[in-house]
C-alpha cells in the first residue's frame, strides 16, 4: 500500500512515517519547512492553502492512504480551508482519508465526550479544526475523522518540552491543576490510525488516552519520568487566568477503542515507563 502523511516532519507525522514504511508501505510524506530523515521515504514540499500544489503531490505519488497530521493552529487558510482541499483532492483521486482533528472542537461544558458530540468551540483553533471536521464529511463522506486529546513522547512533543523549561527554569509559566485532558502516547496514536485506515470506518473515532489528567499533574508525571524535581513546576488555576478555552474537556474512546486492537494507554501507565 502506498500511504502519504501529510504533516510528516511534525511531531505526530513523523512516528506515522515511521511506523508507517516500518510496516512495509511505500511511504510518502509532505513538509512545510524542512525534510524529515526517515531512510526509503519521498518528501514533498506542500502549502495547504495552494489548490494545485496539493493535486500534484497526489497525482506524484499515487496514495491508496492519506492520513493528514498537520497542525496550522489558528491559520484558517490552513487548518480549516487547507483541510478541506486536502479532503477535496482525496475524493477526487480515490484516496482513502484519515484527517486527525482535537478536542478543542469542544467547549467543555459537557466534560465527557463521545463521538457522537456536536462540536462548540470557544477558541479560534478550536473553530478553524470544526470547520474542518464538517468540510470534510461533506466533500469526502468517506473519511475518518479522529479526534485525539495532548500528545505525549519524548522531548519532541511540546508539552514534554514545556515540563523540562518550566522545571529547569528556562521559561516562565504555570500548569493549571484545573484544565483537565486525555493524553495520549504518539507511538499509541499513530499506530491507532495507521489500523483504522486499513479498515473500511468512516465518520469520527476518538483516540486519547484513558486517563483524565490536570496539565499540573501530567507535568508532574513526565517530571517523575525524566528525573526532573516535579517541585519547582509552578501551579495555578486556569479558571482565574485570562487564556481563553475550555476547562475540562474528556474524550471518550471507549467506542472506538473495542474496535482496535492497538491499546489507548492512560498517562498514567505510559509516563510510568522509560517511553
């Protein structure tokens, strides 16, 4: 099979790629600002806000899979409209598509959340990744959709990243011991997706962690793990800050997660591991 990650240098895309041409597949991948060095795969260079750029990197490689794992942030053009072209291009030359999206499309006042939830974002991101989600189950009714919650490694992730400034005193900021999320292991993730696109779902899944940490508590659990003094991580309450964005916000993957034979562990269990 012939997979193109789109977002292949990111964090998430590069252990897709990984994973991905470890399993055998001919393996693509697009890159927004430099390469990544994962020996057998072709790099493409691809703007997500330019139509034809997107149409030629699938007619070059000639996907069966496409799996998107960029991250535009709030950039509209990119993460919403991009998307959209992305999904557009799929349909268009038979791709099977799998579209990572966020709970940030959710606004928290419900907590819990299943797949069946109608998104409410409250931030721009969160807007930009919804619209997403609903452009894309219109062009390309076919697609995956799978929402996932923080994702967690080693020092590439940028919340592994944060815990080891904050810790060593590199950076200023707190963790909010009352913004609750499920975070997941990318290695976890990625192999999560990879196995439902070799299956024939559609529509959304939800693939986060089974576990429900406090950004503080997840900070101090990557401390424990990569022998940082969990002490010197500042705490404070999100509710009382001017951030804006939800609180708590619960992603349930049980329904997706008794389709999988890949295990969704907790926080918890993973950080408790040299991983």
């Amino acid at each position: 099979m012939t997979v193109l990650i789109i977002g292949g240098s990111g964090f998430l895309g590069t252990e897709l790629v990984r994973q991905s041409a470890a399993a055998g597949h001919t393996t693509a991948a697009t890159f927004a600002t430099r390469p990544g060095g994962t020996p057998g795969v072709t790099w493409h260079a691809l703007d997500l806000r330019d139509s034809e750029r997107i149409e030629a990197v699938v007619t070059a490689v000639g996907p069966r899979l496409v799996v998107n794992a960029t991250s535009g942030g709030s950039d509209w053009a990119v993460t919403a409209e991009g998307s959209v072209r992305l999904a557009m291009a799929a349909a268009k030359y038979g791709c099977r598509l799998v579209h990572v999206s966020s709970d940030a499309v959710f606004s928290g006042t419900r907590v819990h959340y299943d797949e069946s939830c109608l998104p409410d974002p409250v931030t721009p991101y969160g807007a930009a990744k919804a619209a997403a989600e609903t452009g894309i189950r219109l062009v390309h009714p076919d697609a995956v959709v799978a929402r996932t919650s923080l994702i967690i490694g080693d020092r590439r992730s940028v919340h592994v990243r944060t815990v080891h400034d904050l810790a060593n005193g590199t950076r200023s900021g707190v963790l909010f011991t009352d913004d609750i999320r499920c975070p997941v292991h990318v290695a976890d993730l990625a192999a999560a997706l990879l196995e439902i696109a070799a299956g024939d779902a559609a529509g959304v899944h939800h693939l986060a962690g089974a576990d429900a940490v406090s950004r503080h508590e997840l900070g101090t659990l990557v401390a424990r793990r990569d022998g940082l003094d969990a002490s010197r991580l500042p705490a404070d309450l999100r509710a009382t800050s001017v951030l804006p964005g939800a609180l708590d916000v619960r992603l349930d993957s049980r329904a997706t997660q008794r389709k999988l034979h890949t295990t969704l562990r907790g926080a918890r269990q993973f950080l408790a591991l040299q991983a």
